[in-house]
C-alpha cells in the first residue's frame, strides 16, 4: 500500500493550510493597521477606548455608528482586524468603566456585522486570544528585531501601559515557541521512518525552544515587569472577562438584531493559545486522562481558536505517536530527550500557576480585606478570564502533564 502523505510533512502545507508562520508561528504576520473607509469609524473609536471611557463617552459614540456591511472587507487580514477592533469594541461598551454598570444588549449597529462576520471568520463575536494577542501587534521599526522594545500593540484598553505588557509578552511566549512549530514535519517523518537520531535532534531543538519561552514569559514580573499585578487585576481583567460563567451577566449578552435570546462565551485566556495544546498532542500528554472539567474546557477553548489552527491540532492528533515510538525503542538516551521537552512543558506551567497566584489570587484577597464579602473574593480568586476555577484547572493539567514523563533508569 502506498504510503499516504500527511499534512504535517510539509512546511508549506503548514503555512498554507494552517496558516501559520515560520517566523511567528500562531501569530498573525504582520497585521494591518487600518481599514478602509467606512469601517476607519470602528478603528477611530477602538484607538481612543482608554479616553473615551474615562470621559464617559464610550457607550454614546458606540451608539451612534451606522450599521456597516461586512461585504467590503476583504482578505484574511482585514477581516482579523476587524474581528479584533469589534471586539475591543464590544468589550469597551459592555463593562465601560469596570464599575458595575454592565451593559446586557449589544446594539444592532455593532452586533449584526460583528456576528456576520465572526461566521465568516469561524470565530465566536467575544474578544479572543487570537485577537488581542496574535493579531494586536506592530513593528516600530519594520526592519528591527522582535523585541519588546522594537514592538507595540495596535489597540488598548484602560490601564496605561498594562494591556501593552500583557498582549505583547504572551506574544513574544508564542514567537519563541514557534521555531519548535517548524521541527514537527521532522519528527513525523522521523517516527514513520524509524529515524531515532533524527527524531532526538528535533526533540532536543522542541526542548529548546519550549525552555526560551519560559525565559520571555517571565519578562511579565521577572526584572522587566512589564505587568503590574494590581492593574491587571483590578482594570485589564475586567476587559477580558467574558459572558460565559460571570454573575455579573449571568444569562449571557443579548446581540440585537442577531438572536433573540442572550448568548454565552468565554473570555479570552491562555487556554485559546493553540502553543501549549500543540505539544499536548505531538508529546503525547493525555489531558483527557485528567480531570473531566478540565479536558472539557481544554477542547472548548478549540472553538475559540481560528478554525485553520485547529485544524492543525486535529491533524496533529492523526498523526504517528512520538511517545509510543520512544518507548518502543528503549533508549535511555532518547526517553531523557524526550522528558526534557515534558519538564519544559511543566515548567511552563508551574511558571502560570505563580503568574495567577500574584495577578489573580493575591489582589482578590486584597479586595475581599477592603471591601469584598468572603464569598465574592473566594469568587474573584478561582476565577480566570477564560471562566474557568483557574487555580484547579492549571493544577489538574500541570498534574496531567508530569504524569507524561517516563520513568528513567
């Protein structure tokens, strides 16, 4: 029988089916910036959220914005950049100022083309990750490094320089976890081919790569602090929140002129990265093994991602078994190659818990001193932006992941 190709032995099938990057991976190459007329009205309300909020201005000129046909945006980037500006949009005028006052109906005028063109996209009408995070970003130099220094974002919430920090630096997290993207045609051709040496080189670069990202992560609160806790706690996250799970909208949004009844969807969170999902799969971490809630949720937030991307990972999934092949073989020297790219997956994960024990944990037990009732604090502590109980579900699948490590000796 002839042997039948998969899509993962292709780097250019990688980029042209599943649309990604070599540079970027994940991540949305150079986004645009603008859109042409009449949608720059959008992006004329979406560059000035901070002080439109601030004055109390927001939800006014929101309101009076005409309802745009989707028919003129053409091309897969300017459509992603007008999901992300809607759905900064939409985010600003439901929570406006932070302050309680929520809006439960999202107007005609932005809920008709935001939903059309959410379908169009295969994405869900909320702010996702693969908006304000793949898609939010630019150059300040085209011909300079991607640095965080050389890069900023496209659009911002309240917060001053918080949604900069934490959009860019999960960015960058995803950049350098791309280079490890580039190796898995490699490793698949290497396992069907019974290639060890080949196989424990691209384990060794997947290793690497996994082992600098925890590096960039840490630039949210290591020496660069790109990240105030309190900000983010207490302005950013709020933007993020989502309608899925969250009592302050407990039957979700009502989309005007779209259904007649509230819909419910999850904010965006790391859980709609397609990185940590990726090596899941190619390493053979069984997340489903783990607690039910938590594979749930993992294979939810699937649905938040652009439909090319999990694609990808469906493909990944049909693909040979990295981990059967290296227990298969019985080489100690491979097994330990492999255990180090699960240990940098650990260690990625280990690195978040402390991240949401300092920007969630810690000021909601904060607030709940001040001014919060015991149970509302117990409430703002468990929950991430994502609607999840944050603290057990990334114990769960950090536990589900050291599990994945072969015994060695």
């Amino acid at each position: 029988m002839a042997h039948k190709p998969s899509p993962m032995e292709s780097s250019w099938k990688m980029h042209q089916e599943f649309y990604i990057d070599e540079d970027v991976g994940f991540a949305l190459p150079n986004p645009l910036e603008e859109l042409p007329h009449p949608y720059d009205a959008w992006i004329s309300i979406a560059k000035n959220l901070p002080v439109l909020i601030k004055n109390g201005e927001l939800r006014v000129e929101v309101e009076k914005l005409p309802v745009l046909s989707i028919d003129d945006l053409q091309g897969h980037k300017c459509q992603r950049l007008a999901h992300l500006v809607l759905g900064c949009i939409t985010m600003a005028y439901v929570w406006d100022k932070g302050d309680g006052d929520v809006r439960k109906v999202l107007p005609s005028n932005i809920a008709i083309p935001y939903c059309k063109l959410s379908e169009k996209l295969g994405l869900p009408p909320i702010l996702v990750y693969a908006d304000c995070v793949l898609a939010n970003w630019k150059k300040k130099d085209p011909r300079g490094p991607m640095t965080y220094e050389n890069m900023d974002i496209l659009f911002s919430f309240p917060g001053d320089d918080c949604s900069k920090g934490f959009f860019l630096v999960s960015l960058l997290v995803e950049i350098a976890a791309a280079s490890a993207i580039k190796v898995i045609p490699a490793i698949f051709n290497a396992v069907q081919h019974q290639d060890q040496d080949t196989l424990q080189k691209a384990l060794l670069d997947i290793a690497s790569c996994l082992q600098e990202a925890h590096k960039v992560f840490h630039q949210i609160h290591g020496k660069y602090y790109y990240v105030n806790p309190n900000t983010f706690f207490n302005v950013l996250r709020i933007y993020l929140s989502g309608w899925k799970g969250n009592p302050l909208l407990p039957e979700g949004l009502l989309y005007e002129g779209v259904w007649d009844t509230p819909k419910k969807f999850a904010g965006g969170s790391a859980g709609q990265s397609s990185i940590f999902q990726c090596f899941d799969i190619l390493l053979g971490i069984q997340q489903n093994n783990g607690e039910a809630s938590a594979a749930e949720f993992l294979q939810e937030m699937r649905t938040y991602m652009p439909p090319a991307h999990q694609n990808f990972l469906h493909s990944l999934e049909s693909g040979p078994s990295v981990r059967e092949f290296v227990l298969s073989k019985d080489d100690a020297s491979l097994q330990a190659t492999y255990n180090e790219c699960v240990k940098a997956m650990v260690s990625l994960r280990t690195y978040h818990l402390q991240i949401v024990t300092k920007y969630i944990v810690i000021p909601a037990r904060k607030q709940f001193k001040n001014n919060q009732t015991s149970e509302e604090a117990s409430e703002l502590e468990n929950k991430g932006t994502g609607g999840t109980d944050i603290m057990n579900f990334l114990k769960t699948v950090r536990g589900t992941t050291e599990k994945a490590l072969l015994k060695e000796g």
